[in-house]
C-alpha cells in the first residue's frame, strides 16, 4: 500500500439520466445513529431537498442508535416486510464493522440503492487549543502519547479511529498506543472534545464545519487531496507533508424482498435529488462531494470499498 491513499476514488459517478418514470410517494429514513452526525446531517439534507424541489409526498426520519449502527440493520432485515418506504442511510462504517465482526451483517444482507455524496475527513482542535496544526498534533503525541485524547462519532476502529490513526503513522508515529474515545455521532463527540474531555476532534468535515465557522472549534486538517474550491482556507494534510486522501461516501439501502419497481422507484428518486439545484445547494453548504453511484454499479463499488478499506486496516494494525 502506498503512502498516498485513496480510499475513496472521487471519479466515479453515476451516467445515468433521470427518466420520467415513477418516484417514491413518500420517503421514511431509518438513521442508524443519534442526531447530529453525518448519517442524520446526509439523511436530513436529503429529505429538505426532496421537500424544495417538489419530488416526493411526505419524509420521516427515525435515529436508532446502538451496536455501532448494528441495530438498525437488524430492525430493516427483521421487519422488512413493512419497510416498503423505508431507505436506511449508511456509510464506509457498514464495511468497517463487518469486518471487524461487530455486527453479523453486511452490505450483502441489504439491497444498496444508491450513494449520493462523500464526506472528507478531519481534525479539529478546541479554538484556544496550543495545537494549532496536525503537524503540532503529531510531534505532541510523539513525545507523550497519551497526552493525546480522541473523540470520534463511533466505536473504536471505526473511521473517525482509523484515518487520524494512519495519518500519525504516516507522520512517522506508532499509532497503536492511540487514546480513542467513542461517541454515539458526531455531534456528542464534538461536544466532548468542546467541554474537554478530548484533545482532539476526528470526524467527517460537514459535522465539524459549522462549530469551525462559529469559532467554537478550528479545522487544523482535512484529508482531501487538494484544497477545497468552495473552502479554500482549510488547511489539508498534504499541505502540512502528510500524502493521505480520505473521504466518507454515504448512500442509502433497503430491505431485501421487496417488489422490483420499488427499487426503481427508490434508484429514480435519490437520482432526481442529487440532480436538483436544491440538493446542490446544501451539498456546497455542507463541503460534500458529488458521488451518485446507483443499483450494480453501487454494489461493484462497496465491493471494491471493503478490499481497500481492509488493506488500509490491516496496514496499522487494527484489523489481522
């Protein structure tokens, strides 16, 4: 594995058009976490989006949290039957942990209908942090690692653990001895690193960004491979000498057993929405990327996601 990751190959979208053909009558989203995270920021944006550009009847959001997102999982296998609706909304995280054996599922026991965006990665420090780059960050958990406290969205070896754990070694530091705290989203981990409990805040960019803008927190990196055009001023690590590339795709699925133009419905109403002006806006409001990958082309994708992420794990150590 080289020293310049990509994870996430920021090339592949979706060429399909939208068809005028039949559209979902109504939307209810199943989050698999608390409110204030990606997967409630990405499942919300989309449901206002669907509501401004008229393309869909009523959406519901429903957040249950627990066993790493496990649960959710289980509640849409289990009562698939009445999830005619229903998309669950998930991330690289639904590979992480099956993986790592946390939950007994994976992509393969759901149906993927599409991803929508991707989500850079990044650390933030408290804004009267002493730390005030990545590189301070490194050279500090050199020389006293445990000086260095992590607040993450989620559970240990998750993502928000793995990328700053690859970043340090990639800073030529022993990652192992990370000190990793584990949040039920980001949003309570960006609160524990706010009332102190954690030195710094690793997670995806659009849930740190807003606590950035209002001076509560700073960005002291960003895992993008270039400088960000609607958000030039936030520093990457390559930038600072630290050849990573990192972003979070986030997409949504459904309950397997369900009738065939279901699914179209579903495929035809989040390509309408990722195509709009509304969803555009927030996508640029939120500093995601642009990722529309659909039906086959989604499920070859994940495929692809869990051999990389799997490498990418195995290289530091967190997974054999």
């Amino acid at each position: 594995m080289r020293a310049g990751l990509l994870v996430l190959s920021l090339l592949i979208t979706s060429t399909v058009q939208v068809r005028a053909a039949e559209l979902m009558d109504g939307v209810h989203f199943m989050i698999p976490a608390g409110p204030g995270g990606g997967w409630d920021g990405t499942a919300r944006g989309v449901g206002l989006a669907l509501n401004e550009a008229n393309l869909t009847g009523d959406t519901t959001f429903e957040n249950i949290a627990g066993g790493g997102g496990g649960r959710a999982i289980a509640k849409l296998i289990e009562t698939a039957d009445r999830q005619q609706n229903t998309l669950l909304i998930s991330s690289t995280p639904i590979i992480v942990r099956s993986l790592q054996g946390i939950f007994p599922q994976s992509f393969r026991d759901l149906v993927p209908i599409a991803s929508m965006i991707a989500d850079y990665g990044c650390f933030a420090v408290r804004a009267d942090s002493k730390v005030q780059s990545f590189s301070d960050l490194a050279e500090r958990f050199k020389k006293d690692p445990r000086s260095v406290i992590v607040a993450g969205g989620s559970v240990r070896g998750n993502t928000d653990h793995f990328v700053l754990a690859k970043a340090l070694q990639l800073a030529g530091a022993d990652p192992k001895p990370l000190i990793y705290l584990g949040y039920d989203g980001g949003g309570k981990a960006a609160t524990g690193l706010l009332s102190g409990e954690a030195l710094v805040l690793s997670t995806g960019l659009s849930e740190a960004l807003q606590l950035h803008r209002a001076g509560l927190l700073r960005i002291i990196g960003v895992t993008a491979g270039s400088n960000i055009p609607d958000l030039p001023d936030l520093p990457t690590l390559r930038d600072q000498g630290i050849d990573l590339v990192f972003a979070n795709w986030r997409g949504f699925f459904a309950a397997k057993g369900l009738p065939t133009n279901q699914y179209t419905r579903m495929q035809n109403t989040l390509r309408a929405v990722s195509n709009s002006p509304e969803f555009d806006a927030i996508r640029r409001r939120n500093g995601w990327i642009d990722l529309h990958i659909e039906g086959a082309a989604f499920y070859s994708f994940l495929e692809q996601q869990e051999t990389q992420i799997k490498s990418l794990m195995q290289s530091i150590g967190y997974l054999r």
